[in-house]
C-alpha cells in the first residue's frame, strides 16, 4: 500500500488507463446492446440466435480473446482496441438478456395507449420503451462495469496498462506493489458501482414510487 | 361524426371480425358498441384510428376518409382510453395528461398548465399531479386516463372497455362522471363494452354486435329494451329487461306522506316510522310498536335504495328495496320528501302505457 503514497503520479497514470480500458467498453457495449435487445425483443428467430451466441460469447476466456484480437483485426500487438473489443463483447453478452427481456415485459396496454395517441415508433422506444427497461440496464451496467474493472487487468500480460501491470511487476519484485493493484482495483470498482446505483435512482424516480 | 361505409375486416387466417358494417355515430353523441367476445367491437373502434386497418369500405371521421391520413397524425386528433388506462409508468400524472399536447408540439408550460385543467375536469385534485400511476387507485387511473384522452381536446374520443377493469361501485362512479363530462363537452364518443348494462346507461345510441362481425341492432337504448330486432338482441338485453325498460320512463308517482322522527326523539305511531338526521336525510326504518317509543340508532332497520325522482326504476326499486316497502323519495340534496309504493309506480305505468309514452 505504501507503494501508492510513494509513486503518487505513477499511481493516478495508472487509474487513468484502467477506467478508460473499463469504463469505453461498457459504453460501446451499451450503445451496441439496446438495439440488438430491442431486435431479440421483437423477434422469436432473432432471440434464439443472439442470446445463445452471446452466452457462447462470454464463456470465451479473455486472455485468449485478447492476444487473437490483432490477428483478427489487424491492429497493433499494444492497441488499447485488444482490449476494449474483448470487454465490450462481454458487456454486450451481459446486457442484451436483460434489455430484452424488459422491453418484452413492458405492457401491452401502455404499448397500446403509447401507438393510440400518435407516438411514432422511435419516439415511442426512445421515450417509453426503453425508459421502462433502464432499471434492468442499469443493474446489467452494473455488473458488467464490475466484472470490466476486475477483467482490464488481464490486458497487462499483453502490455497494456492499468493496475495489471502492478501485478505483474510486483509479482517479480515487491509484494507491496500487488496489494496496491488489489486493493485499488476494489476501491475503483467499488466507486464505479455506487455511482450507478445513484444514477439509477436519479434516473428512475417512479420505481420507488411504486412500492 | 363518424361513418362505417360497407366496413369489412377479414384477418389473415381468414376470420371475418368485422362484416359489411354500416353505422353512422352522430356528433356530440355517446355510441356504445356491446356485444359478447369476438363480435368485431374492438376491431370496429380500432378501426377508426386505424389500429387496425379494415379490408374493405370506408371509415370517414368528419367527413374525411381515415385511410388517407398518416395513422400517427390521424391518432393525434382522436382521444383513446384504454382499458387498465395503459398510463406510462415512468411518468408523473401530470405529465401523463400532457403527453399528446407535448406530441403535437405545444411547450412544455402550456402543456402542463392544461394538464393541471383537465386532472380538475376529472375530478383529481392538484395533489395527484406529482403522483407516478403507481400511486393511484384503479379508478383513479382511469380517471388520469380519460384526462389524458382529453387534453388536446379531441373532437372524438374512442373508449375500448375502459371501466371494466375496475370494481362495480368504482365503475358506477367514473359511468356516472363520463356522462357528466360529455355534458360539458360534447364530444362524439365510441365506447365498447361487453356490459350491457353499461352500454343502456351511457348510450345515446347502442350498436348490439354478434358473433361474425354483424351489426344486430343500433337503437337508442328504450328501443333495444322493448323492441328487441331479433331473439339474439332479446337475449342479450336480459331476462329482466321489462323492469329494465322502466329506466328509460319518467311518469308521475304520487309521493305518500311519511312518519319521520329524528334519532333520539320519542315517537308515538302504529305503523312504519323513517328515522332521519337533523338535515333530514334517512337514517333507517323503525319497525311499527304500540305505543311510544324512543328512537335510537340500535332499533333501526337499514333501509333500500332512494328514489330521486329520475325514472320509474328507481321509484320501484326504492319501493321493493324498502323493508316497509315504502320507497323513500328524497330531494336533491338528499332530504325525506315522502315515500312511494309498489303499486303507485305499476299504475304510473299503466297510465303512461295508455297515453301511448311506452314503446311497446
């Protein structure tokens, strides 16, 4: 722990990597999961096509989905993008159930009444479709930009930054240097999941309103 | 108005719902569709802000044929209630009730205040207005819902079983207040029911459809009662529909004179005495004794229900209702005038029946 007093700069270098690599895969993944959830939603063939492929997805370990990406894609052995396409899949696999599901439960009637009074399909998705399915989104954000915090630190057995690469340097030589990366990698993930959980409640003031 | 010209809706399995439907809904009037499950109501009212789109023949809403407008700006002009409201969870009442005068681009201020207007109309006070749908009743919902179809100010409304969802003594509430809104406003509403108690109330004309998508009868409710089409009609009006028809009367029912004593008052009679407040409202029957009596609240009898003087029906049923069978005939606002009996009301109708005032 002291390590982190004493290499301060260093230190704030090293967040600063680790949220970008956690933090832009979990807003790509987002972006790409509400219209794949709200296709799923919608058809019985696209359901069955995407939820098990994004299950088969997620069970691909990361180590190896990272080190094939420049392979795949042509970049860089140390691109950030090795990193960021892996973690944005699996928030993708984690978030496309749930977005379905929600859109699929929101009721007919509201459905109806939304269609009835002259809402085009669109706006009726963008504002009220999907706003029933944020509080889903939201405990699937969640978890995702968890297991995406924790995940990132794999990217430093290819050379990619973040508190993994504490890890590996403390594993050769200091002790203290891995308790730094362990304990700031809980803190970061800790904070980043408090700050989603206020934002939920910010963003949907009537689900407790219901209760 | 709104106009069925040859309507027909055929789906794709081959089901005819709706078949060659003619029918004219007259402006500023309330048409009740009714009829069992699968008789095409729904369809016909959907049809109309083309929810659904018909196969064949003309629907025209103000003279304008609703095929040739694009359906979101069709609907925009037309008020839907819906059953169990279909009120958007996420957002407050208020802004439930100003969601179509957002869509059709007013600001959001004078959407609001507007919204705050019609939650009045419906009878929810301001409190409501921050309140999620959540919050609120079944009736109130519906209440919300029916601001809502309102708040553009339509010139049609179109209500697709929207009190069904909701418990009788609540139903009989929000029947009551829709007639007395459309007495302000003046709207051209469609209203589907499978009640037909409910379709006899509120109609100013009933459309009675069957199985198959026909029309069986359109007829201003009297007429439905007591001069059904066909046995499908019959049948469907009720086993009770002679007693039903006395809704629709108004006859003179000469009004008896009454024993009253308030509560706690002594009383000396030998027959039936209405116990009543001091503003003179009912409180109960005292069964008849020799002698004087006190009287308090535990000697009571519950009475029946109250004749207002508004129909026949109710004159007879206060008086078959009455444990004295005397029909207690209270004024608007509630206090004793008199009572009415059994045999007055079948005179009155034999009277009016004479004077040729009952279709027969």
């Amino acid at each position: 722990m002291t390590w982190i007093f004493e290499n301060w700069d260093k230190f704030l270098e090293l967040t600063a990597v680790h949220l970008r690599l956690a933090v832009v895969p979990v807003l790509i993944g987002l972006v790409i999961s509400i219209p794949l959830g709200w296709v799923a939603s919608r058809s019985r063939v696209a359901s069955a096509v995407l939820l098990p492929l994004s299950n088969i997805l997620y069970t691909i370990p990361s180590l190896a989905m990272i080190v094939i990406m420049p392979a795949l894609i042509g970049s860089k052995i140390l691109d950030e993008i090795n990193v960021v396409i892996p973690l944005a899949i699996y928030t993708v696999a984690l978030l496309i159930r749930g977005i379905s599901d929600a859109l699929r439960a929101v009721p007919g009637h509201v459905v109806a009444a939304a269609t009835a009074m002259g809402f085009r399909p669109l706006r009726r998705f963008i504002t009220v479709e999907f706003p029933l399915a944020v509080p889903v989104t939201i405990a699937g954000l969640r978890v995702a930009m968890v297991s995406n915090i924790s995940m990132v630190s794999i990217g430093a057995l290819v050379g990619l930054g973040g508190y993994g690469q504490l890890f590996i340097e403390g594993y050769q030589s200091n002790q203290d240097k891995v308790w730094a990366g362990l304990i700031a990698t809980i803190v970061l993930a800790l904070i980043a999941d408090t700050l989603l959980q206020v934002a939920g409640r910010v963003l949907t003031p009537w689900v407790r309103a219901g209760r | 108005m709104i106009e069925f010209r040859a309507v027909t809706k055929r789906f794709e399995d081959g089901t005819i719902a709706v078949d060659e439907l003619d029918l004219v809904v007259e402006a500023g009037t309330i048409t009740v569709f009714v009829g069992p499950s699968g008789c095409g109501k729904t369809t016909s009212l959907r049809m109309v802000n083309r929810m659904i789109d018909s196969t064949s023949g003309t629907i025209l809403v103000d003279g304008k044929d609703v095929m040739s407008v694009d359906p979101p700006t069709l609907r925009l002009g037309i008020g839907y209630v819906i059953q169990q409201a279909g009120l958007f969870p996420h957002r407050t009442v208020l802004d439930n009730v100003a969601t179509v005068p957002l869509l059709s681009g007013w600001d959001r201020k004078r959407a609001r205040t507007r919204a705050a207007e019609l939650l009045e109309t419906v009878g929810l006070d301001s409190g409501f207005a921050k309140r999620y749908p959540a919050q609120l009743s079944g009736g109130q919902q519906q209440r919300v819902g029916v601001a809502r179809a309102l708040a553009a100010d339509p010139p049609v409304l179109l209500m697709d079983e929207p009190f069904s969802a909701v418990d009788p003594i609540v139903r009989e509430g929000l029947q009551d207040e829709l007639l007395r809104l459309q007495g302000e406003l003046g709207k051209t509403i469609v209203f589907v029911t499978h009640d037909i108690d409910e379709a006899l109330k509120l109609g100013d004309r009933v459309a009675v459809f069957r199985e198959g998508g026909h029309l069986a009868q359109y007829a201003k409710p009297a007429e439905l009662l007591s001069a059904p089409a066909n046995d499908f009609v019959a049948s469907f009006a009720g086993r009770d529909r002679g007693y039903r028809t006395l809704t629709f009367l108004r006859a003179d029912v000469p009004v008896r004179e009454v024993t009253t004593a308030t509560l706690g008052s002594t009383v000396t009679s030998n027959g039936w005495v209405l116990a009543v407040d001091e503003n003179r409202r009912p409180v109960g029957w005292l069964s008849p004794v020799d002698g004087a009596t006190e009287v308090t609240a535990d000697k009571l009898i519950s009475g029946g229900s109250l004749y207002d003087g508004s129909s026949l029906r109710a004159a007879l049923d206060a008086a078959l209702s009455s444990p004295s069978a005397l029909g207690v005939t209270v004024d608007p606002d509630g206090a004793v005038v008199g009572v009415v009996q059994a045999d007055d009301v079948l005179k009155a109708l034999a009277t009016a029946r004479a004077a040729g005032e009952v279709p027969s």
